[in-house]
C-alpha cells in the first residue's frame, strides 16, 4: 500500500512520524479528535445543565421563602395592630389612674385617716406601677415587631433581585457557557488540525526530497 512504499523510500523519516503518532494514521487521528470534541461538548453539556438544575432549586427556594415571608409579615402586622389596641386600651385605664381614681382615694384618705382606706390606695399605687411597665413592655414589643417588619421586606426585596438574577443567569447566561466552551474546544481541534497539516508538508517535502536524491543518485549510475 502507499504506506508501504512511503516507509520504503523514507523508513527513517517514517518511523519518526509513527513515533509521534501524526502522518500515518492522520486520518485517524481526525477522526479521534471529532469524537473526543463530541464527548466533551456532551459532557460539558451535562455538566451546564446539573449547574442550570441548582440555580434553578435556588431560584425557587427564594421564591417559596419569600412566600413564608409575606405570611409572617402578615402575622406581624397583625400582632403590631393587636398591641396598638391593648396598649391604648392600658394607656387609657392608667390615665384613669393618674387623673382620677388614685387622687381621688388619696383625698379621701387624708380626709378620714381610715386604715383601710390606706390600704386601698396602697393597692391601686401598685396596679399603677404593674400596669405602667406592662404597657412599657408592650410597647418594646411592638418596636420589635415594627423592626421584624422591616426586616422582612429588605430580605424579601433582595431575594426578588436575586432570584431575578438567577433566572436571567439560567434564561441568557448559561445557554452561552455552552456555545463559548463548545467553540473553545473547537479552536482547540483547529490548532490540531493546523498544525496536523503542517507534518503533511513537512512530510511531503521530505518525500519529494527523498525521491529526487534517489532520482539523482540513479541517473549517475546509469551514466557511469
């Protein structure tokens, strides 16, 4: 066959190139490299897609919490709107308290000098004092809630943008990792392919060289 005769003529310069594995089997190697580019862009492909399943388990896992948020923002508001009316309603009583109930007692008090009257102003003094730090307390409360509040609604307004940004990431960015990588490994198979070529000149050179020597060297044979 033509590698025979090749190998004839040039076995040195043959058995280099099948050393390096790049003029006898070139075709081959064509071939090999179509294929590997092939596994690897389906690889790649695999690979893109598991990428694509995760932002979008993460896009939806934002969407579902921000569902829980606007739930517990409701429950919040609710529980701020129920404090607003207990608060007011002690706001109310303790006025009672200050402005009427306890001076009125007390005159009555200094008034009578009754021992038990003593001890009734001794008791309201004390639900004043317990009723003022609960609505102290209620009122804490209802800072916090007002806090929580805002709290939601920044978490809630940043994982909207984040999930916007996974879903453009899925939608526009990925589909373009895989046509970048793909021609990526494409350029790779390119440069093979040149610099393939490049052995097939050198390689006819040396032939052609080769043949003009033996062309040469037979010619001055005859003639001697």
């Amino acid at each position: 066959n033509m590698m025979s005769k090749i190998n004839e003529v040039m076995p040195e310069d043959v058995a280099k190139a099948k050393k390096r594995g790049i003029f006898p089997w070139l075709k081959k190697q064509v071939e090999q490299k179509a294929l590997e580019i092939k596994i690897k862009t389906q690889s790649i492909s695999a690979t893109v897609d598991g990428f694509k399943g995760q932002l979008k388990t993460h896009k939806d896992g934002l969407i579902e919490n921000n569902k829980r948020l606007d739930s517990m923002f409701e429950q919040t508001k609710d529980y701020f709107q129920e404090l607003n009316t207990v608060i007011a309603g002690g706001q109310i009583k303790l006025n009672e308290l200050d402005n009427e109930i306890i001076p009125a007692k007390q005159a009555e008090y200094e008034q009578t000098q009754n021992p038990q009257l003593g001890q009734e102003l001794m008791r309201l003094n004390q639900i004043r004092t317990d009723l003022a730090i609960r609505i102290d307390d209620l009122m804490r409360a209802q800072d916090l809630s007002l806090t929580q509040s805002y709290q939601m609604l920044m978490l809630k307004a940043g994982n909207n943008v984040l999930a916007k940004k996974l879903d453009n990431s899925v939608r526009l960015v990925l589909p373009l990792w895989k046509s970048q990588i793909a021609m990526s490994l494409i350029l790779l198979d390119t440069h093979s392919a040149v610099e393939a070529q490049d052995v097939v000149y050198e390689m006819t050179n040396k032939l052609t060289k080769g043949v003009s020597e033996q062309v040469k060297d037979t010619s001055v044979a005859i003639a001697n």
